[in-house]
C-alpha cells in the first residue's frame, strides 16, 4: 500500500496533469463497471 501512495504523491507533486488523467480514467472505469452491474442485475 506504500508503493501505491509514493506513486500516488510522486503523481500529485511532479505531474498534476498526468495524475487527473490517472483518476479520471480509474473513475470513467468504474462507472463502466457499475453500469455493467447494474444490466446484470
């Protein structure tokens, strides 16, 4: 979980733009995952 949170704050200080992408992408995932979901249920 450290490894996850240096990338995270290496990200956040070093490359602002890159690290909004990075969340963007994991947040547009998950709704994807939810929508799939949710047809499921």
């Amino acid at each position: 979980m450290k490894n996850e949170k240096d990338i995270l704050d290496h990200f956040l200080n070093n490359c602002p733009v890159e690290a909004k992408n990075y969340f963007e992408n994991i947040l547009s995932r998950l709704e994807r995952i939810e929508k799939k979901l949710d047809s499921i249920k």
